[in-house]
C-alpha cells in the first residue's frame, strides 16, 4: 500500500491548487455549492494527475533504471509490477472521471483533454523540444479552466496570462535543472534534453521571468481588477512575486534546485514563506 501510495505521488498534488483560483479571485468563497464543486474538482484533479504519473513510469521504466534518483520510485526499483501499476492506473482514472461528473460535465470535458494530451505527451510529445514545456503549462491553463469555466465562473485572461508564464518558467527551470542533475546520462533519461543546453534554457527562463513579472504587476494595476476586486492595492503583492522569481532562480543556479517544484516550494523556508505571505496578502486585500 506505501508503494502504491509514493507511485501516486502526492506531493505534487500541491500543483492541482490552480483549480481553486477562480474561487479566490472570482470572489466565489461565500458561495457553498461553488466551493463544494472546487473541492470536487480538485479531488478530481489530483487523481487524474497521479493516473498520468503512473503511466509516465510504466513509459519511463527503462530510463528511470539509470536515473540517479528516480530509479528508487515502486516500478523500475521493482517493487511493484507493471501490471499492478496499470490496473491501479485505471481505477484512479475512473475514480476521478465520476468525480469530476459531480463538479460539472464542463469538468468532465476539460479533465478528458487533459489526460488524452498527457497519453500523447508520455508517449510522442515530450521528445518535441519546446513542445513538450508547453504542454506541460498548458496541463495547468486547464487546472485553472475547471475551476473557473468549469463552475461557471468566467476566466480572467490576465490570470491565464499570468499561470502561463509562471508554468513556462517553472517548465524551463525544470528542464535546466535535469540537464545539470543528469549530466552526460541526460539523452538516456529525456530524449528532447539533447536538444537544450543550459545556454539556450537561460534565455528563455529569462524572457519567462520577466514576462511573468511583467504580467502580473500589470494585472494588478488593470482598471478591470481593481474595479473586480475593490482595491488599487494589489501592487502592493507584486515584491512577493518578484522576490519568489529571483529565489527560484537562486535555487535553480546554486543549490542544483528545480527538478521537483513540488519539493522545492516545501524544503526552502524563503519560497514558502514568501508564497503564504502572498496569499496572506491577496487574500486580506481583496476578501469583502
């Protein structure tokens, strides 16, 4: 059971909390029956996004042999069978297919689209250079899409914007970060790292920063935000988003960080500090 547990990887289910951004920035908490869809929602989420992961391994079992970490997870350290991953895969999936149907049918679609383009990914798309980054942001426009057009809730196209670049960022990062971890091994694990290089990778984890930067502190000084949500105040959120930017990359450079996010934003006492802190923040600045 603990392995079928670490092959669902619940760590990473911390990804999944893009769903409840339309509640917090839709104003939507005081309604009881959008917030029980949410949770649904992201329940819902969390065992689509652990199915995905256990075929990942199944797909990856051979490179995962020679990877230096990740060759200890349940199926290639052989702890568990192929066959016992692939059926307990199936009832995840399942699971939160039904979920999802008590959320919305809209859910239903978006979480459909999600896994069908993640099988693509696992098994063509992520040896497409570039491709394969975007695809992984784009699992995430469609984490925020549930919990917003999903309940019913239209989507702001500054907060799509804005999850976009914060994914790519976060997507190029991790890239950087597996080419330093894997080092010579790099093609034997991820076919597609032999097409990056930690020069190329910079310059785009530059122009992701900066555009990510860019669009969040202009979405907080919209005309249409601050009449959205009642306060000019929510520039004042901006120095935690840049101050996460700039620590990440701190990681990603000095500490060999950035090829589990999930960890990352947990073991570094700065990145989480600054992320309650701008929770905290939003949340007091834009509650009413």
């Amino acid at each position: 059971m603990l392995d079928l547990l670490r092959l669902m990887r619940p760590h990473q289910w911390v990804k999944n909390a893009f769903v409840l951004t339309g509640l917090l920035f839709g104003h939507a908490w005081h309604n009881p029956t959008l917030v029980t869809q949410a949770l649904i929602a992201f329940v819902a989420f969390c065992l689509i996004s652990s199915t995905i992961y256990i075929l990942n391994d199944i797909v990856d079992i051979e490179q995962d042999r020679h990877h230096p970490s990740k060759r200890n997870r349940p199926l290639p350290s052989g702890k568990l069978k192929i066959s016992t991953a692939a059926i307990f895969a199936a009832l995840l999936g399942a699971t939160a297919l039904t979920l999802a149907y008590f959320a919305s049918t809209t859910v239903v679609v978006i979480l459909m689209i999600y896994a069908l383009m993640n099988v693509a990914y696992s098994l063509k798309l992520k040896h497409v250079v570039i491709l394969d980054v975007f695809i992984i942001a784009t699992g995430f426009m469609l984490r925020i899409l549930a919990g917003t057009l999903g309940l019913g809730i239209p989507p702001s196209q500054w907060l799509l914007l804005c999850g976009l670049m914060v994914t790519l960022f976060l997507g190029f990062s991790k890239r950087r970060a597996e080419i330093i971890a894997l080092s010579d091994d790099k093609s034997a694990h991820r076919k597609v790292l032999e097409d990056y290089s930690p020069v190329l990778l910079d310059k785009m984890i530059v122009v992701t920063a900066a555009g990510l930067i860019m669009s969040y502190s202009l979405y907080t000084m919209n005309p249409e935000t601050i009449r959205i949500h009642g306060t000019a105040n929510l520039i004042y959120t901006v120095p935690f988003v840049i101050y996460g930017v700039f620590r990440y990359i701190f990681l990603l450079h000095h500490q060999s960080r950035g090829t589990d996010t999930a960890k990352d934003m947990v073991r570094d006492p700065h990145l989480l500090i600054v992320l309650l802190g701008w929770l905290v923040t939003t949340i007091a600045l834009i509650a009413r």
